[in-house]
C-alpha cells in the first residue's frame, strides 16, 4: 500500500483563481459593466470610427458581465 501524500495538490485552474483576489475580481466586472454600457451607447458612425462592427457589438453586448 502507498503513503499518502501530505499535502493535497490544487489544480492549476485553482492556483490562478487563489491569486486573484476577490477585490480584483470585482474590479474587473465593475470594469465590464462600464465599457459594455459605453459601447451600447456608441452611434453607429462612432463605432466605424472605432473599426467596431455592429455585429462585434452586439456579440460583446450579449456576454454576462463576469467574461
């Protein structure tokens, strides 16, 4: 019979999200809500003037604020 280990491994998925603090997290969806709301607001002349394609708009506007 083999020893068990004495430390439980983390999958490396759950490293990354041990240092992303929740503060970070937060920040970053804040951050989501208001460029997506900004972009919502965008005429269709200023998304050209940006490159953006209604359809590029649209696909961003229709992700959930936590991608």
């Amino acid at each position: 019979m083999e020893p068990l280990p004495t430390t439980l491994s983390r999958s490396p998925e759950k490293k990354h999200l041990d240092g992303f603090s929740l503060y970070a997290r937060l920040r970053l969806w804040q951050r989501n809500l208001r460029t997506r709301h900004q972009l919502r607001r965008l005429t269709a002349e200023q998304l050209t003037d940006a490159g953006i394609s209604s359809s590029q708009r649209d696909s961003e506007l229709e992700k959930p604020f936590w991608r």
